[in-house]
C-alpha cells in the first residue's frame, strides 16, 4: 500500500513538498493542483484527472510521465492506498 498524495490548491504545494521525499509516494492532481509543476517527483507515479486538466486547457502542457484518469480510478486508487489530502 503506497501513500497517495491528493494534491490541490492552495495546500497543494505543500503536499508536493511531503511526496517528493516520500518514497512510497504517489500523486495524484486534482482541481488547481493540475497546475502544479510535479518534475521533482521523478520516477513516482503521477496521476492528474482528466476533467480537471481539459477544463484548464493544460492536456498539452503535462509532463508525459502524468497519467490521466478519470473519476472511477481515482476510486480505485483511493481505496487501494493510504490517502494524504492536501485538497
């Protein structure tokens, strides 16, 4: 069980700041966090919802290492690890 790091705004960079020393960290983007810069998390999973990020026009400007998912993963993901919510 991996802990999954729900990352919005405004608190959202502080959550990034927790998974990127967090080795067991995955990340998952949603609302105004999908504008957070998540290069430092290098080599952990990155999720972003797609709703989130088509609402802000941003699909072409994620990193291509980000997933995109939509709701019911986001479930999944949810019940299968620890969640941190930083939303």
């Amino acid at each position: 069980m991996a802990n999954l790091y729900l990352l919005g705004a405004p608190a959202g960079r502080n959550g990034l700041a927790l998974a990127e020393r967090d080795e067991a960290a995955a990340v998952v983007l949603i609302q105004d966090g999908v504008y957070l810069d998540v290069k430092c998390l290098a080599g952990k999973k990155v999720y972003a919802v797609r709703k989130d990020v088509e609402k802000r026009g941003l699909a072409s400007r994620l990193p291509g290492s980000v997933e995109l998912i939509d709701y019911g993963k986001l479930v999944d993901l949810v019940l299968e690890n620890k969640v941190i919510n930083f939303a």
